[in-house]
C-alpha cells in the first residue's frame, strides 16, 4: 500500500551536494524514520555496518520529559537520509514527496542526526497544549539528503557530531538569571552570585561564575555548576518540574500542580517549602552560617590561597555538603522548614572533630577522597546524635 507525505521545502546546494530542508510533523518522522545503530557484522568481525551510536536510555527519558515542558524546542534540524526512489522534488510547487511502497510505517528515512529527539517523542507528546486549552503537533525542522551513499552519510554524521562543543555548565546556570521565572537552578545560582560578591562570605571571590577563572580575580576554586548541582539537591528532585510550575503561572497557563509534598519528601529535601515560599534567604543564611563554621575550624585548608587543600576544592565541597545535610537534620529534627541553624550550633558539631587542616592537604584530589572527607568528619560528630 503506498502511502506518502508532502511538505514545502527549499532545496540548498553544497559542496556535499543538493539537501532539502523543511518542516514535518514529528509523529510523521519518527513513523519514517529509524536509526541505522552502529553494529559488528557476524561473519566480519572486522566489518562495521551502520554509523549511529546505541540509544541511552536515560538519556532518552529526559528528553521525552523536556518534550512535555512549557517551553520546549528543537531549533535545530533532524538531519536524515533518503534513497532516491522514495522522494519527488517539485521545482515549481517547491514541495518534497516522499513515497513508500510499503505502507506508513516503512523506514525509508535513515537518521543521520537526532535519534535520540526522536526516540523522546511518544503518543503523549506528539501534541503540545496552547494557552487557549486547544493542541497543535509538534512539529520539526528536517534537513533530508538524498540518495546520499554510505560514505556520505557517515562524512555528515561526523561533521556534525565531532564539531560541536560542550557547553559549559557553569555558564548554563549564569544565564538562569535571565529567566523570567523560579526555578531550583535559578534560586541556586542567585545563592551563588550573592555569597561569591559579599565580602564576609566564606565563599568570597572564590566561585568561577562561568566555570572558568574570572580575569583579575585570584584562587576561585569552586565552579558555579558544582556550587548549584550540590545545593539544588535540598531543594528538589525535579527541577524542571517545579521551573514549569512557575512558568506556567507566569505566562498564564493553566496551574501545574507542584509535587513532592509529602512529608518523606519535605524531609529529604528540607529547603523545597522555603524556595516554594521564595524565601530564599533562609537557605543562603543557612549556607552561610554552615561554611562560616569550617571555615573557623580549617582556616588554612579553606583557605583560597592553599592549593595543595582537598576542602576548597569541588570533592570537598561535595562531602562538606552531605555534612550540611547531616547537621541540618540532626539541629531541626522537627522539620520546621524556616529554621536557621546557627553558626554557633555548626561550630559546635564540628568542635568533636580532631581532624586538622594537614589531613586535607594531605588527602589526593581525586573524586574518592570525598567519601574519606565526609565519612572522617561525619563519625567524629555521631556523639552528638
């Protein structure tokens, strides 16, 4: 049974040769389409078939849960690739057909780019809910070469992987300041920016905003995205989920409902109701306090200027936050969500620890060594509990 799809397109030309961009649907590209998973051929082990990589799965789940977002988008292209047989350009018309002989669900169309966009999408998120309450599909810009041989195609899926760079983190979360509304990671880097600026904080010109050294500024050793993915873990365990809530408030959709606010969930993540209330404060002035503490206990090993210290360093950071966690509950064992813990209550758990800065200075900086941190600090202090 033939069955095809017509779209309006514009043909480009290259030095790799002619392409057509356009736009489908992505129910009508994902039903086309499918990834030509890089494989070892059974009779030749030394013989490659295909060029795309093996999906990750979870990679995958948190594309399909960034697809539901209020403000999802794919600017950029699916890239696939089409044998001649199953395409007709029309010049005048300025459309692409593509044909299948075999019914609407043959692959004809190889993913060059974008399996794992496509693999997000499902039957819950084809469509996508408009202010007014009504659906529009989904829809996505396809590049699509045809009759492109092998070689080709694995030339562009190079190209196109192997030229693009990481994105920083740290500068990912800088710009959650532009953001218009809440969220986990914009409360964590606003945290960040103040207790980097003040003069009194334990973290002082000593966070890299952008993840990389602040020109004029000396001994920042601490990433904003190491200071942010730390913090918001007492705040939320989806924080796209709650940046949706929000966001959907301010443009005037219709409420998302916040979760996790059951009173297992309240515990574990004891600073939620506080970033809910937007009283940010309490957790920054908690943060303060805490690190004011080890700050007092190990002046040399937090200190900006000692380099050789495993402390000021992202695996101490991690250890001294589950430390913060430890104390936290143990000082507001009732949960009561607007309490600040002293810096002299921190000062007294920390005062049983016989640890000096020389142990830290002594510890290799390597991922491990935060869970030699935590756990060496953690037990001097389990007499207070």
């Amino acid at each position: 049974m033939t069955y095809s799809v017509v779209i309006d397109a514009i043909k480009v030309s290259q030095p790799v040769g002619d392409f057509y961009c356009g736009v489908m649907n992505a129910s009508d590209v994902t039903r086309i389409s499918e990834a030509d998973v890089r494989k070892i051929q059974h009779d030749d082990v030394g013989k490659y078939l295909g060029i795309q990589r093996e999906l990750k799965p979870d990679r995958v789940k948190k594309i399909s849960s960034y697809i539901k977002g209020i403000d999802a988008t794919f600017p950029s292209s699916i890239i696939l690739s089409i044998d001649e047989e199953n395409v007709s350009w029309n010049q005048d018309l300025k459309t692409i057909t593509l044909i299948s002989n075999e019914g609407e669900d043959d692959k004809i169309a190889s993913i060059l780019d974008g399996q794992h966009r496509l693999a997000g999408f499902n039957d819950g998120n084809f469509e996508f809910e408009n202010p007014d309450g009504s659906y529009s599909p989904f829809q996505l810009l396809v590049t699509i070469f045809v009759g492109a041989d092998i070689s080709t195609q694995a030339g562009i899926f190079a190209t196109v992987n192997l030229a693009q760079t990481k994105v920083n983190k740290s500068l990912v979360y800088d710009l959650q300041a532009l953001a218009e509304a809440r969220s986990p990671e914009r409360t964590c880097h606003d945290i960040a920016v103040i207790l980097n600026a003040e003069e009194k904080s334990p973290f002082y010109r000593s966070i890299k905003r952008l993840g990389v050294a602040t020109p004029g500024v000396r001994g920042e050793f601490l990433t904003q995205a190491t200071f942010v993915e730390n913090v918001v873990k007492l705040i939320s365990p989806d924080p796209k989920a709650d940046r949706d809530h929000f966001l959907a408030e301010s443009k005037f959709w219709r409420k998302k409902e916040l979760s996790h606010l059951d009173q297992a969930s309240l515990e574990k993540y004891f600073f939620r109701i506080a970033f809910i209330k937007n009283r940010d404060e309490l957790i920054a002035s908690n943060l303060i306090n805490f690190f004011d503490a080890i700050r007092k206990k190990w002046p040399i090993a937090w200190s900006k200027e000692e380099k050789r210290s495993s402390l000021n360093k992202a695996v101490g950071f991690n250890a001294l936050i589950r430390v913060f966690q430890d104390i936290y509950r143990l000082k507001n064992s009732n949960f009561e969500w607007d309490a600040v813990i002293s810096f002299n209550s921190f000062s007294e758990m920390l005062s049983s620890c016989d640890l000096d800065d020389q142990f830290f200075i002594s510890l290799e900086l390597a991922s491990r060594s935060s869970k030699v941190i935590y756990d060496s600090i953690s037990e001097s202090f389990g007499s207070h509990c």
